[in-house]
C-alpha cells in the first residue's frame, strides 16, 4: 500500500484509523468540499469509518454529511495510508484511506457538517489544490492526468 506525508516516528504510537473517500466526477469536474474554519482545504469527501459502521455506511454518510449529496455506484477505487495527528481527536493516526469512486445523485441538503461546503472543482485545480497528497494522487489517477506535485 503507498504511504504518502511524513515518515512515521518509531517511538510513536499510532492509533489505526480506517476512512473511506470519494471521487465524485460531476459535470466535467469533481464535487469535492472546501473546509472552512480551522483548515482551509479543499478535499475528497469522506472521513473515518465509526465502530461498528461498514465502508459503504460511512461513505455515504461522510459524502452527505459534508456536500449533502446523495451518491450512488460506489466503487473501491485506490487506497493509500498516512501516519499523522488528528488535532480534532487529540490523536496519532496511522490512517487506511479508501478511495471510492461513485456518482453524485442529487443534492437533497446544504451540508450538516460545520465549515463544510460542496464545491466543483476544475480537475486542473483538483490536482494542486486538494490538501491531502495521496487524494492528489488518485485524482490524477482516475482522470489520467499527469501526477503535479505542489
């Protein structure tokens, strides 16, 4: 599996936190969201699978949680992982990303998760402006772009 971000820290513990993402191709470009307040990113929709939650369950409810779209046709697509901390938990991560591809339905909401906000994304500017490197990667990935490196 590609690790993507900082060499993990051999006397750190790091706790295993599954995740499932999306690429959502919609109209030419991608539905990503852009996260206001402390982070200021745009990114894959998505975030950690809850104990006891399937992938697909936290799919679509992370998906509809942050854009307040509706998906269909989820598909594995990529999976990466990343060793970082999680300030939102107090948490070292050893994160298990999986990338799913599927296509956004219909938006039934506005967003219910905080600072979060749909937007589409050009897949010129996807692929410098998503923060996380590995969604990066599988964006250009799925699109066949070339791979840009910010």
């Amino acid at each position: 599996m590609l690790r993507f971000g900082t060499t993990p820290d051999a006397h750190r513990r790091y706790k295993r936190r599954p995740g499932a993402y999306a690429i959502l191709p919609y109209k030419g470009g991608l539905l990503a969201t852009y996260q206001g307040g402390r982070n200021q990113e745009y990114q894959l929709p998505g975030g950690g699978i809850d104990p006891g939650e399937s992938p697909l369950h936290a799919l679509h409810r992370e998906v509809f949680e942050e854009t307040g779209w509706c998906i269909t046709q989820p598909q594995v697509f990529f999976r990466f992982k990343v060793f970082s901390f999680m300030p939102d938990y107090d948490l070292w991560a050893e994160k298990i990303c999986t990338i799913y591809v599927a296509r956004p339905v219909y938006r039934k909401s506005s967003p219910s998760e905080p600072d979060h906000h749909p937007v589409l994304l050009p897949i010129d500017v996807a692929l410098s402006a998503l923060a996380s490197e590995g969604d990066r990667h599988a964006v250009a990935k799925f699109f066949g772009a070339r791979h840009l490196k910010s």
